[in-house]
C-alpha cells in the first residue's frame, strides 16, 4: 500500500542561500507584491516561456532557494514538501539535533506517522545520524542522498591543512562556526561510519544513494580547482564530493553478525550534475560550446533544471510507492 509521508528536504553544509532565507523572514508584503506581479503578467498575456523565467529567478517562487524551486515543484505534484533549515556550518551532530527537531514539528503540523528525506551533501549525514543516533528511526521512513560525502571528501583535509583549520578560528571569534567542514573529512567519516552503522543495519529505514559526476570543463568554475585535487586523489567526482564517496556502500554489514546485512539501493545521477546542479542549479558550463551564447540560453538553463526538479520527483514517486510499515 502506497504512503504520503512528507517529503523532506535537508541541505547541505554553508548553504549559499541563507541571505534570501533570511529575507524571506522579514518581506512577506514583498513576496505576495511579487506574486500579485506576476498574476498581472499573466493577465496581460506576457509570453509563457519570459514569464517562467521570471519566476524562475523569483524570491516568492523559491527561485533563490538552495533547492531551487523544488518545494514549490513537488507541492504542485501533489506532495507535502518541506525544506528543513539548520546551522550554516556546525559538527554533524548539533545540525542532526536541529533537524530532528524540525522533523517532529513537521509530523505534529501534518500528523503524518513518518517522512521520507532527500538531502543533499552533508545534509545526508545529518539525516544518518539524526536516525542512527537520535532515536528517529521509527519517524523516518527512507532516505534518499545526492552528492554526500558519506566516506567523507579527499578535498576536505587539504583545505584544512592549508589555513582552514585557522579560518575556522578566526571565525569562531567573531562567532561564526565553521567547525562542521572538519566533520568532512576521511578519517571522520569513516569513524562515524563505524559508530552508526549497527543501528543502521538494525532499523526498518530504507536507503539509497544517488552519485553524480561531471567532468572539469563542465563544473561549475569555481569548483573546478576542488575538482582537480579530488580527481588526483579519488578519480571522478561532482567538484567537491568523489564518486565512490556518495554510493556509500552497496550492502551494510552488522559489525557483531556478518549474517545480518542491509542492501543501501545505489543510482547513478540520471543528469550529468556537479554539486551546484543537483539541487536545481544550471551554470554556463552546461554550455558545451561556449561560443553559443544567444537568448536561446535561457531555454536551455530552463530546460535542465526542469530535468533536475524530474529527478527529485521520481525520487518522491518511488518512496511514497514503498510499503508503509
């Protein structure tokens, strides 16, 4: 029997929208001139394809948003879609904290017995460990990761090792906390692999993986030089997490009976995306040919991320399908 839990969506580390998120906090008379702006051009019977584009790049419409669109996308499709918001750029543990939290008002608003979470990057560790750690196994009912680091990234430790560990200071200064990039690495992830992974083999969560790729033409620029150092290290990747890093493990094995097992169900990206693609962004490297810039562009970007928001609705079909337990 299919379910309707609510679809989650949990971002990754340093989300770069946290200025319109703040913004949107403070212009609800904005967002509903914007909206009402809109439905005039309309009215006027502005061509459908400017107009989309409008909205695409709209406050009120979620066009600003770290998932771009998507809430808005999913809601239209008939699902109860939520975008979670925890700290910029804090330890895996006190983010996993804070999105338990808003998960339990989420199911007290709906009254629904569960949810299902999509996150992206190091939102998909904080969705483990929430599950694992925080006694919300039996609230959630799958999780889906795109691009997360859940054998940590090979770009994590030099960043650190090249001043970061002191710009992480400086900010902590200034009260900033940044000591959440720390939580990326290898070694940190691979022991907080061994400290979830009981529980994770013992509860009734489904997961799956989604790992994407793009070569370094096609990365968004300023991600290419982070691709370099990763590809050296760990071969394909999307510009900051490697390939074989956010498949995680195609089978978890219970540390203490190896007879015990659970299947992670594995995907390849179906789009060749790099991080900033996979939540709904298209970026000028798209371009294949970079001498092709017309207006036509514009149809192009719309029509990828259109692709990209296609993704993320399967991904809500194929969960809300599974047998509620």
């Amino acid at each position: 029997m299919a379910n309707n839990y609510p679809i989650i969506l949990a971002h990754g580390i340093a989300r770069f929208d946290v200025l319109t998120n703040a913004l949107k906090k403070h212009l609800g008379v904005w967002l509903g001139a914007e909206n009402a702006f809109f439905r005039f051009l309309e009215v006027l019977g502005v061509n459908s394809e400017r107009l989309q584009f409008l909205k695409s790049i709209s406050l009120s419409q979620g066009g600003l948003d770290y998932f771009k669109e998507m809430v808005g996308f999913l809601k239209d499709k008939g699902f109860e879609a939520i975008a979670t918001d925890v700290a910029f750029a804090d330890q895996v543990e006190i983010r996993a904290e804070q999105l338990k939290t808003q998960v339990k008002s989420i199911l007290q608003k709906t009254n629904a017995p569960k949810v299902h979470i999509i996150s992206h990057s190091m939102g998909g560790l904080d969705a483990r460990y929430m599950i694992a750690k925080l006694e919300m196994a039996d609230k959630v009912a799958s999780l889906t990761t795109i691009g997360t680091p859940h054998k940590g990234t090979s770009l994590a430790q030099p960043l650190l090792d090249d001043g970061g560990n002191s710009l992480i200071e400086l900010f902590h200064v200034i009260g900033l906390t940044l000591e959440g990039f720390k939580d990326l690495t290898i070694n940190e992830c691979n022991k907080r692999n061994k400290e979830l992974i009981r529980a994770e083999v013992e509860n009734q969560v489904v997961y799956q993986t989604y790992a994407s790729y793009e070569e370094q033409a096609e990365v968004f620029a300023p991600l290419q030089k982070a691709w370099e150092i990763i590809y050296k290290a760990a071969g394909r990747n999307d510009g900051l997490v490697e390939y074989t890093s956010q498949q995680w493990e195609s089978v978890l094995v219970h540390p203490d009976d190896s007879t015990k097992t659970k299947k992670v169900n594995q995907f390849e990206f179906p789009i060749r995306a790099d991080h900033l693609n996979e939540v709904g962004w298209w970026d000028l490297n798209e371009l294949k040919d970079p001498n092709s810039w017309s207006m036509d562009v514009i149809s192009t970007a719309m029509e990828y991320e259109a692709k990209i928001r296609n993704v993320y609705l399967d991904i809500a079909k194929g969960v809300s399908n599974l047998k509620s337990s």
